[in-house]
C-alpha cells in the first residue's frame, strides 16, 4: 500500500503526464546552464549564443505540454516564472537569429497561457518584447508586435498604469511609427501587425494619442494606405483613424484635413453589407467616434447622406437575414445602433430612415418573429393589445440594445417635419407596436420610481415617450398622447400627487444635496420625475390637475433651486471628458472632449423642467377662471427668475426653453448680460457714434450704429461698401415704424419686450429680415430638439466686413508680434478695429476715455497696456462676453512644455490686473477661474505669486498659494521659495497650515 504522502503527490500531480514531466526536466536543465549568482540571488543571464538557443527551444518544447486542463497546475505556473526572464533576456541579447526564434516563442507562450495566469508575470513580459520593436528585423518586430497585442487585448485595469510607464521608457510609439512610416516596401503582415499594435495602444491609453496625430509624415503615410485594394488593409487604416478620433483634436484634425472626404467615403463604403463584418465593423467603430460630436456627425451626414443611413439600416437589420446571431453580428448591430444615434444632430438624414423603413428594423430588434406574428394576427381592442404587447416586452429579447433603440425612436420623432403622416412610413402598424411598448416601459418606469427601484428605471425609453409627445409631426404627437393617456388613466391623481410631492421635497431640501447630486431621490430618479411631469402637462385630459395641484409653482420652485445650485453650467476648461457624451460606447476612452453644448446630462435637469413649465403656463388661461393660486411670484418676478437661466447658462437646450417660456410673457429673445449693456446703446439719449440713418415712408426716422445692425440684422442695410459720415437708407412703406423699433431692440440686446398687436407685425418684418429664431419665438413654436440658441455676440464686426465702420483703433504694448498682419490697413504694429459704440457700451472706462472730451476721445487710436494676446482676449469679451481665445485643453494642454504652459495663462493674468483698475467685475472672475484651471506646476504658480504680488492682485497670490500648499515643506527644504520675499513665503505657510488644519478635522 503506498503511503499518503505518495497518495497526495498523485493527487496534486493529477492530469500531468510523463512527458511533461521529462520536458520540465530538460527545461530546468536547460535554464541552469545560464543561472548566476548575484546581490539579489540567482538570476538567468547568458551571451552565448548556442546555449540561448538550446534553452529557447526547450521552452517552445514545454509549451507544447501546457493545455488548458493543465495551465492551472503549480508546476506549470513556477515554470512560468522561470522562463519569462530567460526568454526576456534571451530576446533582448540582440542576436538575430535567437531574437526570432525567441520573438516566435513569446507569441505562442501568450497564446497558450491564460492571461490570468501570465497577469503577475506581464511587466516581466511587456519590457524586453516592446524593446525589441526597435529591431530592424522584420520578423522579430512582427512577432513582437503580435506578443503586445495580445498582451493589451487581455490587460488588466490594474496593471495598465505601470505597462503604459514601461511603453513610454522602451520608445514604443516612436519604434511603430518608425516601422510603419518605412513599411512600403515591406510585407503586408508587418504593416497590419505595427499598426494593429498602434491602434491598441491609442484605445488604452489616452495620452498616446497627441504623438500620433501631430505626427504629419505619419498621417501622410497612413492617408495613402486609404486606397489600398487588400481588405485587411483598409480595416487597420479605419482601426488607427478610430483611436485618434477617440480624442477630440485628433478627430478635428482628421475632419479638417484634405482627406477628410476620402476617408469618409471609404469609411462609409466599408460599412455597407456586402462586405465581410471585420470591414464593416471597423467603418461603423470609425463613424461611431465621428458621431460623439457635432462636428463629426454633420460632416458626415452632409457628405454621404443617404449611402450612411443605407449602411446604418442593413447593419440593424442584421437579425432579420440570419437565425442565431453570432458574437460579431451582434457588436454590428450594437455598433449600428451607435452610429444610428446621428439623428440627434439637426440635418436632412432623418427623413432616410424613415423611406427605409426604420420603423420596421426597431421592432425586429425589439421584439422577436414569434411574437411580432403574435400582435399581427389578431384584432384587438387597445387594452388587449397593450396586454400582449407587455408579455412580449417581457421576453427578454436583446435586451442589451433595448436603450438604443428607445433613442433613435425619440431622436426620429423630435426631428420629424410638422407634415411627416402614415403614407411615410412603410408599415404604421409596426410604429403603433414601437408606440405602445414605449408608453409601456414608461408606465413601467414611473410606477418604479414611486417604488424606489432603481434598478427599474430607465431614462432613454422615457425621454423617447416625452420626445414623441412634444414631436413637431401632429401624426406622430396625437398617437404617443392617445395610448400613453389609457395607460396612465388609472392612476393618474395617484401619479401626480406623487410627482409633485417628491418635487417639491427636493425644492425644499438644501441647495448643496441639488448641486451634489446626493438627493432625497437619486439624480436618475429625479429626471424620470421631471421627464413624467412633463409628459403629464402635455397630456390636456391630465394637464388641469397638474395646475390645480400648484403644479407651476413647484416646478418654478424647484427650477429656482437649480439654476441657484450650479446645475446652470457654464463652460469647462481642460475637461478629459464630457458628461454630455451620453450617445457613446460606455467602453470607449474618450479625450480632451470639453463641455460641448448639449441638451443631456446634467442640463437635463432643467430642460424637462423648463419644458413642462412652458406648457403648463401656456395652458394656465383655461384655468385662471377658478381662482387657482397657480404660482406665488408675480409676473415680473417669473420672468426674472427665467432671464436668470437663459443669462448664466451656455447650454443650449436650458436657454431655447426658457426663452420659450419667456415669450408667453411677451419677451421675445435669448437675455444676456452683454445684450444688456449693448441695448443701452439704443435707448440711450446720445447718437454720437450713430451712422446710419433708417428713415420710413411717413419720413419718421431712427439713428442707429451700422457695425451693430450689420452684424444682427444685415438685411436692413444695402450691400454697399464704405460707408462715409451718416448714411440714410429708406425702407419699405411696409415698415411699421413701432414695429422697427422692437426689431432694433432685438438686434441691439437679443431679445425684446412687445404686445400681441406688435408681435402681428413684428413676425412679418422678422419673416422678411431672416431671423429665424426671433420669428420662431414669436410665432410660439416649441424649440427644435438639440438645436443650438444663438448668442448674442458681436465679433464678426471685428472682421473685414465690419472694419469699414470702424472709428477706433486699440493698439497693444510691445511694437512687434510675430506672424502678425493686419487684413484691413498697412500699419504693421499689433492692433485691433473696433467701434466706440460698442466700447463705450461694454466698459465704463472706455466710456470714459472715448466720450469724456479728453485727448483720447478726439484720437483715432489708444494703446492699452496689454500686450497682443491679452489685448485680442479683452476685445473679444466686449464684443461677445466670453473670454475667447480659451486656453489650449487635453492633449494640447499636456504636451506643451513648462514656458508655452505659461506663456498661454499670462495673457489671463494680465487681464486679471487690468479688469480690477478698470472696474471689470465679470471679466476679472473669470479670469481667475481660467488661471485656476491651469494651474498645474509649482513653477507656474510661483511665477503667478510674484506677478499677483507686483500688481497687488492678493486674491491671485492667495489662489497660486494654495495650490503650492501641499508642498510647501519640501519647497522650503529645497529651496525653489527662495524666488519669493518673506511676505509671499508667509503666505504660503498660512495656505499649508489651513489646508492641515482642514485634513485633521475631516
């Protein structure tokens, strides 16, 4: 009998054979041949060339026993450890032919080894394989290139931080760059292999990418390979052109580039469905990176309309041509659902979809063959038919797309035409399905959320339920109203008490739990709630006890909170993301996108708030009769409150609902701070620095500023030139001379305050002078989704078409700029254009100066104390209210080095002193804000420390010195404060102390 001992060795050894056994012997015997002893104990190291090859070989020979049964085991995982570094030092001994053979082994060692397995041994892996990519031999910088692949498909989160460190220190990028800028005369595997690798290095690690797309040669090389005849080919290009568009800078650098139509067109030729799904994968995953901005989903929708959505379409109806799918079939359908969410952007794409019978294609997904056949065979009253269709919903099919398909049903029915009817669609049955499961998960959704399951919730099949409600298509409207308005009849007092109770709870909680996002109700809840409410108003069977309930005055309260507690954004600066990227792959890195306007994510807040609020006060007359207290503010209160949002915020969708509801308090415009300053232009008693004179048929006049009127009202002037002392120009017997005046007040300020009676004609002359959204506005029609508001914003005077109305020059500090010249004069010394009027309006010093009878009042030019590119900051802020240029974001920002990072803030700084002496309260906060931004090196903050300090800007010194805080006893000990005085040093202790102060007590 043998012993237990023996009897647990078998155990253990389980599943290894005798030829396991003898290779792991000649392997060990193999690898003792280079063990030396060293300071930190035994290590493999051999020049030898024979011996290398011997123990290489003994290797690939052990491999060749490792299964997946057997990987698991002890003994192979301290094999493991044993011969990744003596492959490593193997590979990286330079010696041709062992190098191959070596490169060969790793990449089947890697394919053989579980990742799990190889995770604690993968730095051990990563260093000699990606410093072999330095080899001018081809076949080792394939093989190679083919380790690191793999090794990066399989990467853990974990390890990524330490891989990234050691690519940078081996030169990685640089190599493949290298290979593939040479690669013309070399195989097609090396090109595939060196870009594949460079593609899964830009996916990983965003700070890859600047190097790659600021590498010109590089995307020379690569736009050249667009016309390549070999399949695999064309599918790497689309794969490099999709990492780099992962960044947002790669991606405007793609699209403004001279192949920007050729690869478009490659792109969308790759997704069309005759080719294999590797191609068409890669042409969507591309399309996909374009569509996450507006830029990239309008180009393409302009250049290849109709061939993308063709392609958008047969990737969805992937289903309908096979049975099971297959795991690539359904990252196609997946992809093309992302694709398809072009629809949010406004263009002549939406009508496509339908011609191709979209309706169609999203019920195949939704629903499977069985039960689609069910609903379809049977006539049935609309309460069976929401009950079958429910059972169907429940059948668990696809349910990874479901959220998809629920946005391209809401993108297409907000951007349907007003006439879109039933003889547009190919099947209206299929659309009254899409209909009523949509009202269905909504219903499903809103009793969810009274239960608090989270889990439950689902917003993008609400908001698609609320967008056809409010679609422009009456069609469309009247069939989302008249099905969800049976399925809420039951409950709807319970609903609404509920909707409005939890609403009002959260308006009379603290502003921070709003602006923090930690709520009696979670912020997701918290949009379906709104998104309810709203839907609830435009329902008119259902509208009447919201308002009875003091629906308006809960959901203004609750608006009020908002807007007071930062959910009214402003613009962002070097953001690694956007929070209102919400149509992208979860799994795609994205970069240096900033805060682009957007009417999602945090802005939704008040979207759905402000859009259930206008259509409760536009239906408010109906209810007034009874004595309903429906809001506690007076009507001028309302509207400040409402001004305040459409003032302080600059996303689009909070500013076009709130001008929205501004209009049915006859105020017709977008409010701004800078229209306000501007307006007082034209209500002033002074015409000094009027030009032009707009007189009427019965001779009535109005003196106006031509730089303004050419900028927002062009159509009122003559396409003349030059325009010399003041000009009269006659109008139209047509012309209503109370009806110009409200037109010039919109011009003038952005928004204007008019009856009913002149609103008649007001549409009339707005009609006439091309000011869509004035008329829009006017005319009361509910803002187009995911439009943007204009701005009021006067730059293009600064332009060649307005420096004819010019009567001021401002000239910089310093008499020379490089690369400087002017479009408009000969004079070569760094100056601006610009008119007096709008000087004087936006800076009382200005004012000052220019209209006080003092010698510069009578100059045609005066230097500020700025010099060029503060001065261009400083100007653009008069004319527009934002402080333009920004600083430079993301990947720009990082790879500047420590003076270009300086050389761009300074010109803030020196706004920042110039707007406290010049009484600039806005532009001053601002300022700060932007340097706070960009503060990110202890050198540039105690260069901002000695500046604040020499100008007496205290607030600047004290924002660099907490910045410096953290380190502050290791700079002392250094000795890097010794640029400062004692007073400044002081100041900086006290920054440190406090912030210690601060961590103790948390």
């Amino acid at each position: 009998m043998r012993s237990s001992s023996t009897k647990q060795v078998a155990e253990n050894n389980r599943g290894l054979n005798g030829r396991f056994f003898t290779l792991r012997s000649r392997l060990y015997n193999a690898l003792a041949l280079g063990l030396r002893n060293d300071e930190g104990g035994r290590r493999w190291c051999c020049t030898d060339v024979e011996t290398q090859r011997h123990v290489v070989r003994s290797i690939d020979a052990f491999l060749d026993c490792i299964s997946s049964d057997t990987s698991q085991h002890p003994l192979v995982k301290e094999s493991l450890a044993d011969i990744v570094p003596a492959l490593g030092t193997t590979l990286v001994q330079k010696n041709e032919a062992v190098m191959k053979l070596a490169s060969k082994v790793f990449v089947r060692m890697i394919s053989v080894v579980p990742s799990t397995i190889l995770e604690s041994l993968v730095l051990d892996v990563v260093h000699p394989v990606s410093s072999s990519l330095s080899s001018c031999h081809e076949s080792v910088v394939i093989s190679c290139a083919t380790a690191l692949n793999l090794i990066l498909s399989s990467l853990s989160s974990k390890k990524e931080k330490e891989v990234w460190k050691i690519l940078e220190e081996t030169e990685t990028i640089d190599n493949l760059i290298h290979h593939i800028r040479s690669s013309g005369s070399k195989p097609a595997e090396f090109f595939l292999e060196t870009i594949s690798l460079l593609s899964k290095i830009l996916w990983r690690f965003p700070s890859s990418r600047f190097c790659v797309w600021n590498n010109t040669a590089l995307m020379e090389v690569v736009a050249s390979l667009m016309h390549e005849p070999i399949l695999s080919v064309k599918a790497s290009v689309l794969q490099l052109y999709s990492t780099i568009a992962l960044c947002s800078n790669g991606a405007e650098k793609i699209l403004d580039s001279g192949n920007s139509n050729s690869l478009l067109q490659m792109m969308v030729e790759c997704m069309d469905g005759s080719n294999p799904n590797y191609l068409q994968l890669a042409g969507f995953t591309l399309a996909e990176c374009f569509s996450v901005s507006e830029k990239g989903g309008s180009k393409m929708v302009e250049s290849y309309c109709e061939p993308l959505v063709k392609a958008i379409v047969n990737g969805l109806s992937l289903h309908s041509h096979s049975g099971k799918l297959t795991k690539e079939q359904l990252s196609l359908i997946k992809v093309s659902c992302c694709v398809s969410k072009i629809i949010c952007w406004p263009g002549k794409h939406h009508m496509h979809f339908w011609k191709l019978g979209i309706e169609s294609v999203l019920v195949k997904l939704l629903l499977d063959d069985l039960h689609i056949k069910k609903l379809t065979q049977f006539f049935l009253s609309s309460e069976d038919f929401s009950a079958m269709a429910q059972d169907c919903l429940s059948a668990n099919f696809l349910l990874v797309i479901k959220p998809h398909l629920w946005d391209i049903l809401g993108g297409l029915a907000a951007h349907c035409a007003e006439d879109f009817h039933s003889q547009m669609l190919q099947n209206e049955f299929h659309l009254n399905i899409l209909i009523t499961c949509a009202c269905l998960g909504f219903v499903d959704s809103l009793r969810s959320t009274r239960q608090s399951c989270r889990n439950a919730v689902h917003e993008p099949v609400c908001r698609a339920v609320l967008l056809m409600i409010y679609s422009p298509s009456k069609y469309i409207a009247s069939k989302a109203k008249s099905i969800l308005s049976g399925m809420l009849k039951p409950n709807v007092k319970e609903d609404i008490k509920y909707l409005l109770n939890t609403l009002n709870a959260s308006s009379s909680s603290s502003s921070s739990s709003l602006s923090s996002g930690v709520n009696t109700v979670s912020d997701n809840l918290q949009v379906i709630n709104l998104i309810s409410l709203a839907c609830y108003s435009g329902l008119p069977q259902f509208r009447r006890y919201v308002i009875k309930n003091q629906g308006i005055k809960i959901l203004l309260s609750f608006i009020q909170k908002l807007s007071s507690s930062n959910h009214v954004h402003g613009e962002g600066l070097n953001n690694n993301t956007s929070k209102s990227l919400h149509y992208c792959d979860h799994n795609m890195k994205i970069c240096c996108y900033g805060c682009e306007e957007d009417w999602q994510g945090e802005e939704s807040f008040l979207v759905y708030g402000l859009l259930g609020l206008a259509e409760l006060v536009h239906h408010v007359g109906s209810v007034k009769g009874n004595n309903v207290d429906w809001f506690e503010l007076t009507e001028s209160e309302m509207i400040t409150e409402v001004e305040k949002i459409c003032i302080n915020s600059y996303a689009s969708g909070s500013r076009w609902y709130g001008a929205y509801l501004l209009s049915y308090f006859g105020v017709y415009g977008f409010p701004s701070k800078l229209g306000n300053r501007i307006g007082n232009v034209l209500s002033g008693d002074e015409d000094e620095h009027t030009n032009l004179r707009l007189i009427l048929a019965n001779q009535e006049h109005v003196n106006v500023h031509g730089v303004i009127v050419s900028v927002g009202c062009p159509s009122l002037l003559p396409s003349e030139g030059k325009t010399i002392g003041r000009k009269e120009i006659r109008l139209s017997a047509h012309v209503n001379h109370h009806a110009l005046l409200k037109l010039l007040e919109y011009v003038y300020s952005g928004h204007l305050k008019a009856g009913e009676e002149v609103v008649k004609k007001l549409k009339t002359l707005a009609k006439h002078c091309n000011l869509q959204p004035l008329l829009q506005l006017l005319c009361r029609n509910r803002p187009k989704w995911r439009t943007r508001a204009p701005t009021f914003d006067l730059t293009p005077a600064l332009g060649p078409n307005g420096s004819h109305f010019s009567d001021i020059v401002l000239e910089a500090k310093g008499n020379t700029y490089e690369g400087w010249m002017c479009e408009t004069c000969s004079v070569s010394h760094p100056h601006l254009h610009a008119h007096k009027a709008i000087l004087c309006a936006s800076c009382e010093h200005m004012r000052a100066l220019l209209c006080s009878g003092m010698q510069e009042s009578h100059s045609e030019s005066i230097k500020v104390d700025l010099g060029w590119e503060a001065l261009v900051r400083l100007v653009n802020w008069f004319y527009s209210g934002k402080l333009r240029p920004q600083p430079k974001y993301g990947c720009l920002w990082h790879n500047l080095n420590e003076k270009e990072k300086l050389d761009e803030v300074i010109p803030y700084v020196e706004l920042y002193c110039l707007s406290d002496s010049w009484l600039l309260e806005d532009l001053h906060k601002e300022c700060l804000r932007v340097i706070g931004s960009c503060l990110d090196s202890v050198k540039m903050a105690i260069k901002i420390i000695q500046i604040g300090a020499d100008c007496f800007q205290w607030d600047l010194v004290e924002l660099a010195a907490k910045f410096i805080a953290p380190s502050y006893h290791h700079l002392r000990s250094s000795g890097e404060l010794l640029q400062l005085d004692e007073q400044l040093v002081d100041i900086v202790r006290v920054a440190s102390v406090r912030l210690t102060q601060r961590v103790h007590h948390l």
